[in-house]
C-alpha cells in the first residue's frame, strides 16, 4: 500500500482573520488528543451529527489554521477509507491555552510521530477509538465510568511502562469500591503472541511493578484484564493461554475475560453477558462487565 502523506495545509485557502474557537471545535481538538487519531465518521457521531459532511467545514478550518492534519492518499479512495484525523502539536498547545490542564507534556511529545506512524498502528487507533465509543455508549460516560485512554495514562506513573489501550473505571459508591478494567483490542495489526506477552506482562506488573518502581495505586483493587478479540478463534486461542496463566499464578485477585469486536458492536447495554471471564477448574463463564469483579 502507498505510504499515507499528510495533507498540506498550504492547499487550503485561508484568510487574515479567524474567529475564536467555538465549544464544537474545542471539542475536536479534545477528541483527536484525546485518541490521537479518528475519522470524520467518528468525529461526526462524537459531535452528535447525523452525517460527517456535516463537519467537513469545521475541519477545513482547523486544518487552514494548521491545528489539525490528516493522513489521506490516492489509495484510500481506491478501497473506501476514510481519512484519519489527527491533531498538529500545535493544536494541543491550542486546546492547552484556552482549555488549561487538558494535556499533558508526554502525550504531546508523541504527536510528532503522527505523520510517520505505521500504517497498522494508524489502523489499530482507529479501531481503539471505535471500541471506545461503544463502551461508552454501552456503560455510559461521565461522573461514574471513565474511559480513559493512552494520552491521559501518560501522565500518570501508577500505569503499566506497557500501558493498555483503553482503562475503563466505574466509579465508587458510598457501598462499593471504584472497579477498574486495563482493555486491549487485538486486531489483525500484531501477531497473536504479542497478546500473551502483554498479559504475562500485567501479571508481572501486579507482583513486581514497573522497572523504575512504580506500582499501581494503593488500596484500589487490581484492574481486570479485558481482551476484545478480532473473531472467536482468536478469544479461544487467547483464552487457553489466560487459562494457563491463572493456572501457574494462584492469584485469586487476577481476573481475566475476553470477548470478541462483533460481540461488543452488538452489546446494546451494560447488563448484556459479552464478557468471557476465564475459570481455572471450567469453561469461561459469560458475565457484565460489573459481574467480572467481585465486590469485597
């Protein structure tokens, strides 16, 4: 495939004068920070616009005004693929001026690689941001579940060095403890044994912390380690190797479940059973994602 070029703003017409940024494209700044890479599709439906070509404008101008790129060539007309939207360095130190604390100094050193990413790490931040969107139009958004991802994990030093995807939180209750869950999407952009890896990894991390010595936060229950698999020979695949991890660790506080990228597409709300918790003495046993983590 022809390596993806970053459109130049330069193509655009621009004027003298802008008006201040509206709340809208305040908030596509957020979200291309926020994943760091999205479509106009997504961004639309985050917007809550019915078509994207409703904010094709809103993009010209933040691109005229070299606040956003895209990746976009010849090739992705040929196959039908949308281009990916990314937001420019300077566009965070935009989102940072006139929305103070929104970003972070290690996730904005990364934006300088958004022109020269491969390809599958492209691809897989577009499928990251699409599984985001529906867990939180599955479980909800806002005061009592975060979806928090890999630009707000970088600040934080009680993380993995290897940071999961996504880390989802359900808030506490004056009855019950904050549950957290470390997601990762495994599509078809890394080989399956890199699925193992990782999870040996969150083990390693819960018994030893990361290498510098930071663990993760006291008295805040482990996080559960979610799998969303690209179809069900894959989640079978990666579940035997859970099974054999739980297996060798004796750890009762390691939780570990999958499901696949079709099941959660069709999940219409947090009581649907689209979690295969991993068992050691059965076959996994299919829960919501509150059931995973037992209340203590």
């Amino acid at each position: 495939m022809a390596e993806a070029k970053v459109s130049k703003s330069n193509k655009i017409n621009t004027v003298k004068y802008r008006r201040p940024l509206n709340s809208q494209q305040l908030k596509t700044l957020h979200l291309l920070y926020w994943y760091r890479f999205c479509t106009s599709k997504q961004l639309a439906r985050s917007l809550d616009k019915s078509n994207h070509k409703a904010i094709q404008n809103k993009l010209q101008v933040l691109e005229a005004q070299e606040l956003i790129s895209k990746r976009y060539n010849k090739s992705y007309k040929l196959v039908g693929r949308s281009a990916e939207y990314f937001i420019t360095p300077k566009g965070a130190r935009e989102l940072e001026k006139l929305k103070p604390d929104t970003t972070n100094e290690w996730a904005i050193k990364n934006l300088y690689k958004n022109k020269t990413v491969s390809d599958d790490f492209l691809k897989h931040c577009i499928t990251v941001t699409e599984a985001a969107k529906k867990l939180q139009k599955i479980y909800g958004d806002g005061d009592k579940f975060y979806t928090l991802p890999k630009s707000y994990m970088a600040q934080c030093s009680y993380y993995p060095t290897w940071t999961p995807d996504l880390h989802l939180e359900i808030s506490a209750t004056p009855q019950t403890p904050a549950k957290h869950y470390f997601v990762d999407i495994w599509d078809d952009t890394k080989p399956f044994f890199i699925s193992v890896r990782k999870t040996r990894n969150y083990v390693n991390f819960k018994d030893s912390g990361n290498k510098n010595g930071t663990e993760w936060q006291e008295n805040e229950q482990y996080p559960a380690i979610l799998a969303i698999c690209e179809n069900e020979r894959a989640q079978k695949k990666l579940s035997r190797q859970m099974k054999r991890i739980l297996d060798e660790q004796w750890d009762d506080e390691l939780v570990f479940a999958t499901t696949t990228i079709d099941k959660l597409l069709q999940a219409t709300g947090p009581s649907d059973k689209i979690w295969n918790k991993i068992e050691t003495d059965g076959i996994p046993e299919s829960m919501s994602l509150k059931g995973l983590v037992p209340l203590v």
